[in-house]
C-alpha cells in the first residue's frame, strides 16, 4: 500500500503558553494564554534539521529525539507513514519547565504540523483524534486540551479517551504570570503529592472547581473564593516555597493567584484596571508578564504576514 503525499510547501503553527490546574481544578482545567511559540515544518528529500532559536535553543537536542520532532513522528504513523525528510525550525517564547505549558506547545505543534503537511491529514486525524494523540503523548489532557482549543477548557477521560470543552472567559479577566529563575520538574512536583487527601479538602475542592466555571466566565468578582485549593499546592510547597510564599502573599492581598500548573510560576487573575499593579507586586527576582487571554488555541498560520487561519473554531472536542 503507498504511504501517504505531503505538501511542497512548509507550514507554520503557533501555539500557546497554558496554564493548568488554576487552583482548585487539577488535571481538569486548562487556560490559553497570549504567549506563543512558532513552529515550521517543511518535508524534504532526506534527513532531520533543526534550528532552534529563543527558549531552549542551547539544551535542546536537535535530533530524534526533541519532543516535537517525537510528536511529529508519532502523528505520522497514524496518518500512514514517515516523509523521507524533514526541516523543522522552532521560535521558543514560553519557559521551560515553570508550569506554562512547553511541553504541551510543542506535541500540539507537531501533531498539527504532521496533520497539516499531509495531504488528506485533517480527515485522517480529526480533532477528537489530535487530542486523543496529545493526551497519549503528555500522559494527561489538561493543558493539551488549552493549547488545542484555546480559551478555558475543561478536560476529563471517558473509557480512557480524552475529552474536552471549551469556554470563554470572562474579557475583563487579565492574566499575570510571575516566572522565576530556576524551574522545576513536572516529576519532582507530581511526586510530592499524597496517595490519599482527606474527605473534607475533596469536597472543597470539588465545591471551588464549580464555582471556578462560573467565576471565570461570567462573574470575575468570586475568583478569589473560587480559586482556592487543598489538593495540591500545599504538598508540593517544598519544591517551590518562593512560588507558595508568593501566592499566599497575593491572596492575602486579594488577588486570585494560584500556581500555574506544576509550578514555580506564579499564575495571577487580574481585572484590567488593576493588572498593572498587580504585576508589580511580586518584587525582585521574578520576571512579571501581563498576557492576554488565547482564544483561537494551536493555528496554522501563513508563512508571511500577520492573519491566521485557525485551527478551528470554538468547539468542544471528544
């Protein structure tokens, strides 16, 4: 049987930064964010080259076994076979390892590449079938489902497939990160988590998690109750005090602010009057960015000029 044709012409995806968790929804809910990496990939005659320019460009590996080169690899088996050749060139803007979605950025980016360079790819794998692949390749749904969909998604697995919604925010909600310097591994901060929490903290967090719906999409004034949590933060304090100093000293200045994803950074939920100032609280030492909200989620983009054509339009996946 013959493989598949792949186009002449390179393609170019940009995902977003996410942030998961956001408090009380953990493994669940997910937050595109305005801060985006850019992705080209181009079939050729023979072999792998890669340029990497920005975040990472002096650690990452530049062969089989980069992330995104593993993700298009894997995209590929299932839409019926490798390309001869590749040239892929990466624009890093988000961090590495400080809980914004990296990893995530880059198997979407290379799943959608996979998908877009194939002739017939978007039957072949449809959008159910990109996150389905996403989540196989991460290992959960939650910030995949973000930097898929775009918007605040909601994530969950149903007899082992990943499924998610999607929702808009509420537009006067600004958010604000607080990067550190040092990172820290997914693993380290997974690994401090208890087996077991008590009843009492789960039915919080579940009561917090609703509320954060609501709150996020309609009714901005309860984020700070709604972005309360006590299955996970705490336990992995150790591995990020500065990070958990930070939240408590924002909370108790009223700011909704959680730690993103599996840290160290530092996710804060301003309104637009007041982003500026928030994101002078944080002192020295970290790096404050004001974002704005992603809502197209991982687009295939022209190579020239500045419109988009999305990858689609708000939709619910699964």
């Amino acid at each position: 049987m013959a493989g598949p044709a792949f186009r002449a012409a390179a393609v170019r995806v940009r995902t977003p930064a996410t942030s998961a968790n956001l408090g009380p929804g953990f493994d669940a809910f997910g937050l595109g964010l305005g801060l985006y990496d850019d992705v080209v990939v181009r079939v050729a005659e023979s072999g792998l080259h890669i340029d990497i320019a920005g975040e990472g460009a002096e650690t990452l590996p530049r062969d089989e076994s980069h992330l995104l080169v593993r993700s298009l690899r894997t995209a590929f088996d299932l839409l019926g076979g490798q390309p001869r050749g590749l040239e892929v060139v990466c624009a890093n803007r988000i961090p590495h390892g400080r809980g914004l979605g990296s990893s995530s950025a880059a198997i979407c980016a290379g799943i959608t590449a996979a998908r877009a360079v194939t002739i017939g790819g978007a039957e072949k794998l449809d959008d159910t079938a990109l996150l389905e692949l996403a989540t196989e390749i991460e290992g959960h749904p939650d910030n995949v489902a973000a930097c898929l969909l775009g918007g605040f998604t909601l994530a969950w697995t149903d007899g082992g497939s990943a499924r998610a919604i999607r929702m808009d925010p509420a537009p006067s909600v600004v958010p604000v990160v607080f990067v550190p310097s040092t990172p820290v591994l997914t693993e380290t901060a997974r690994g401090l988590l208890p087996r077991m929490v008590p009843h009492v903290d789960a039915a919080a967090n579940a009561g917090r998690a609703a509320l954060l719906v609501e709150a996020l999409t309609r009714r901005p004034e309860l984020l700070l109750a709604a972005t309360e949590d006590r299955l996970h933060q705490e336990y992995r304090a150790p591995a990020m005090p500065e990070s958990a100093a930070l939240v408590a000293r924002l909370r108790q200045d009223g700011v909704p602010a959680v730690i993103s994803g599996a840290g160290p950074t530092v996710l804060a939920l301003a309104e637009e009057s007041t982003a500026d100032k928030v994101a002078q609280l944080a002192g020295e030492g970290w790096a404050a960015n004001r974002l704005s909200l992603d809502g197209s989620g991982t687009c295939v983009l022209p190579l020239t000029g500045q419109g988009g054509i999305p990858g689609g339009s708000p939709r619910t996946a699964g």
